[in-house]
C-alpha cells in the first residue's frame, strides 16, 4: 500500500464526511420527513441508504464514462455543476409544493368542539375532527410517492468532490486505486447520512413535540424548500 494511495484514501474519507457534515440536504429532507409521515426507524434508513446510494454512483458512472471518453475533468465538474443546479430546483419546488399542502392539511384539521346535549338536560364540549380519517387516506396516498421524489432528487444532486478522486488516479491508469477511492468516499458518504438521522431521529423522540404534529408537514416542506435554497443561493 503506497503512501500515494493512503493520502487519497485518507482524503476521500474526510472529504466525504465534511461535504455529507455541511450539507443539510444529505440528511434533513429524511430527517423531517421521517417525523411528519411517521416511517420507523428501519422504513427510514433504508429510504436515506437507497438515495444515498444513487447520489454516489450517479457521479460515479459519470466519472467513469468522463475516464472511458477522454472528457476533460472541468467538463465533467461542468455537467455535476449542474445536475447540481437542478437537484437544487427541485428541492425547492419538491418543498415548497409539501409546505403548502401540508398547511392546507392542518387548516382542514383544526380541531374544533362541539356541544352534546343529552335526554338529561345536560350539555358537554367533544373536540372534533372532521376529516382527520378522510385526510389519512390521502396522507397515505400522497406518502407512496415521496420516497421516489427524493430518491430521484437524490441521483440529480452530484457529489462534486468525487469526479476529481476518481478523475486523479484514473489519469495514472490504476484502475484498483479508483474504486477503492470511490467506495471508500461512498461509504463515508452513505454511512455519514445515516448516522446523522438516526442520531437526530433519536434525539426528536425526545422532546414534547405533540402540539406540532398538526403543523408536521408544513414544517417538512418549508425545511426542504429551505434546504433547496441553501444549495441554490448559498452554495451549500
């Protein structure tokens, strides 16, 4: 094992835990949405494992077809450039269409109280829902998709750091050095992502967050259609 190839090893593992670590995007959307629509632990890992699978190898095979082409490494950080322009759009689309129908659910969802009169005389207040069970089968119906819309998101969303690990080693023909570069990012990458939303997870279990429930979704949407921003006007 050359010390060429432990400080790529070494590089690509930081690097894909400081790019997973600062941007929100790898891990918020599973995190708020795994609260809102109320997936086990188990549903939600294997959801954030599958996108986080396609977000690497979607840069992968484009790094590999770059290397098997000849294209230039600042052609294909061109191409990742905008894939993540459109990842970003789409979280902020994605969001902002979740927000409003989730405050749409709550508005429909207030509850309410109604008063009982009984053949005693006697009167009391029944907190109400009206639609709360004609509102689940929508949920539920509407929740089938969501895992798609992030996974297809997630394959748009480029990992830009990787063209340049693979692209470095591919141009001394070590084929071994570039995928073991890669799988070593990727599961730095993949692992990161999952520890930070099980950690997450595991902490929101613990905080009174009952009274929110109602305005769970809303929230869900406006922090991806935040995160989408990030990406877009901030550069995260």
């Amino acid at each position: 094992m050359s010390n060429e190839f432990i400080i790529l090893a070494g590089t690509a593992a930081t690097i894909g835990f400081v790019h997973t670590i600062l941007g929100p995007d790898h891990y918020l959307p599973f995190i708020v949405l795994s609260k809102a629509r109320r997936w086990s632990n188990i549903k939600t890992a294997v959801i954030t494992l599958l996108c986080g699978i396609g977000h690497v190898l979607s840069s992968v095979v484009l790094g590999f077809i770059g290397i098997a082409i000849g294209i230039a490494v600042f052609r294909l950080e061109a191409v990742e450039s905008f894939r993540g322009e459109l990842a970003a759009w789409f979280l902020i689309i994605f969001g902002f269409a979740y927000s409003v129908w989730g405050i749409h659910q709550a508005i429909r969802n207030r509850p309410h109280e109604h008063f009982h009169l009984h053949e005693s005389g006697d009167e009391h207040l029944h907190p109400h829902k009206h639609i709360e069970d004609h509102s689940h089968v929508h949920i539920s119906k509407f929740g089938s998709l969501t895992p798609w819309i992030l996974f297809i998101i997630f394959v748009f969303g480029p990992c830009e750091p990787l063209i340049p690990l693979v692209m470095y080693p591919a141009a001394k023909g070590n084929m071994i050095t570039i995928v073991m570069v890669t799988a070593i990012f990727g599961l730095t990458t993949v692992g990161t992502m999952l520890s930070i939303v099980w950690v997450s997870l595991c902490g929101l279990s613990m905080l009174p967050l009952r009274k929110l429930e109602r305005y769970s979704h809303a929230l869900a949407g406006l922090t991806i259609f935040l995160c989408g921003g990030a990406i877009k006007f901030l550069g995260l």
